[in-house]
C-alpha cells in the first residue's frame, strides 16, 4: 500500500468531526480552525475522490453514504492509534507514577512521608500533582489520585485510606487562653474551603452546634483557600484552626499545635485512593497504593491524634 496517496491525517480529522457534529463551524470551533478552512478541506477531499461526502441543510451538514464510510474508517485508524499511543505511553511509565490530591494533604500528609518511599522503591519516580480534578484520572495524566470526599465515585475503583474527625487546634500560647469551649468568642477562628461537593458541613459552624454554641461570634474570622494555609496560621498563633485529624497530626506530634478541649467529632468524609482499574493494577501503581495503606495504617486513630493532653477521651471510636 502506498500511504503517500492518502490525504494528510488533519483532512482526515476535519472530516470526522464534521461528520460527527453535523456542522462544518462546530468542526472548525473544536479543532481551532476557522469555518472557511474546514469547507475548503472538505472540498478538496471530495474532489480528490470523485463524489460528495456532505449535502449542505440549512444551517448544518449531513453526511452522505460515502461521507459515513470514510469518517468510519478514520474513527477506526484514530481508535487503533490512539490505543498503541497509550499503550507506549504507559510502557514508559512502568516505573513513574503520578498521584493527584488536594494541596493540603500533600504538604501536610504526603510530602513528610515520601522519603520513606523513595528509599523502599528508589527505582520508582513518583511526581505529584497538587489539585483535584476528575479528569486527571480519565485523561491518564494522573495514575491514582487521593480524594476527600464520602467514597461515592462512579466509574472509578475506591479504597479508604484515612478516617476523620475535627477538634479545635492552635499554637501552645494560645491553648492557655481557652479552657472551654466558650472561650472561643475571644479569638480568631480561622476557616478553609473545602471542595468536597459532598453537601456535607464540615467546618466551625458544625463543631459549634455540637458544643451547644450555634449562636457564638468570634472576635475575628480568617479564610483562606487551603487547609495547609489554615494549618500554617494557626501554628503561628494567627487564630484557633479547627484541625481535621490527619492534616494536623504532624503539627500535634512536633508540639506547634495543641488541641485545648475536644470534642473529637467524625466528619463523615475521609480520604480516598481513587484511579481507574486499569491503571491501578500496574505494579509501580500497586507498591504506591501498597505504601499509602501501611502509612495510613501506622497512623494513631483520629480521636488519640485530637485529645486534648495527648490522652484519648473514654469509650472513643476510630472513624
């Protein structure tokens, strides 16, 4: 077969989409092109091969017997490319994994833990991205993301990592301030925003309630967009953070924060190993998620992590 005799692969993708979408400006919109540039591939196409492949309808386009054949058999080259494209992509990253998760847990959680990995899997090459979006998964630019949420995610395969439960914390000097919850109206309380899209209220409003001080006014509130942010101003005496154990454990244990009194309550949302199947059972994936779970495991349950003295309160419950 002589390949040269073919026309060029973006002609090819020009038509597909045409054919697809029905419409030679929505062609042109996906691909970046302008409208006159897809009719005038279009034409040259159909010239090239002697019949029409669209008939003009209004506004639109529909393709004709000939227009579907070809735009079938450019679907089906494109398939098979892409498909070896992924399949050599993935080939060289066996020994390089990405993982997703939320700015917070990475700098608090994950970041102080990776040494450990490195030195078991020093063959290994982790890279990891700070952010939280679905498509990094699907679009495989990510291999396994770590994701906040109640475990509810369609299409994906799903393992618990870490429970959760959230107390007030802050910097020792201003732990001796507060002795019950009441005190808090003399502080700075200081607030994250949490992109769980789960409906669920996880925040000061929902500790206070619990606490019986739903109407209490702190002399400040503070917001910021990250957890770690929220974590980093409470260390530095800036307000009282409402910690959520797996963040603040790190801080608790290098005594930078304190938790003055509990309660320790169960959000009901924890984090998540996420990823498609797939990509999931590659062996370097596997010796990550196989490392997280040891962590997480190594990791005191939430309510020792948030007790105010370091001691667990009586009859407490891990997530």
């Amino acid at each position: 077969m002589r390949y040269a005799d073919l026309p060029p692969l973006a002609t090819l993708r020009v038509l597909e989409a045409a054919v697809r979408l029905g419409s030679f400006t929505a062609a042109a919109d996906e691909l970046g092109r302008t409208q006159s540039a897809v009719s005038h591939q279009i034409k040259e196409l159909e010239l090239r091969l002697g019949c029409p492949l669209f008939e003009r309808r209004g506004r639109g386009v529909v393709a004709t017997a000939e227009g579907e054949r070809l735009a079938e058999a450019v679907i089906g080259g494109l398939g098979r490319i892409h498909h070896a494209f992924d399949a050599l992509r993935r080939e060289r990253r066996a020994d390089r994994v990405v993982v997703s998760a939320l700015p917070g847990f990475v700098v608090k959680w994950l970041f102080p833990r990776l040494v450990r990995f490195d030195e078991r899997h020093p063959a290994i090459e982790v890279d990891v991205m700070a952010s939280g979006r679905r498509s990094e998964l699907v679009a495989g630019e990510a291999d396994l993301a770590i994701r906040y949420g109640s475990g509810s995610y369609p299409g994906l395969g799903s393992t618990l990592l870490l429970g959760e439960r959230m107390a007030p914390a802050c910097a020792p000097r201003l732990a001796r301030q507060l002795r019950e919850p009441a005190d808090l109206a003399a502080m700075t309380l200081l607030h994250d925003d949490l992109p769980t899209g789960e409906g669920v209220g996880v925040g000061w409003a929902r500790w206070l309630a619990a606490v019986g001080l739903g109407g209490l006014e702190p002399a400040h509130n503070r917001r910021f967009g990250q957890s770690n942010m929220v974590i980093d101003a409470a260390v530095e005496g800036v307000g009282v953070a409402l910690g959520r154990s797996p963040l603040v454990a790190g801080d608790i244990r290098g005594g930078r924060l304190v938790v003055p009194f509990g309660p320790a309550l169960a959000t009901g949302l924890a984090y998540h190993i996420v990823g498609v199947e797939r990509v999931l059972e590659r062996p370097a994936v596997c010796a990550f998620i196989d490392w997280l779970v040891e962590e997480a495991r190594a990791e005191p349950a939430p309510e020792v992590i948030l007790a105010p003295n370091g001691l667990a309160p009586a009859g407490a419950q891990s997530l």
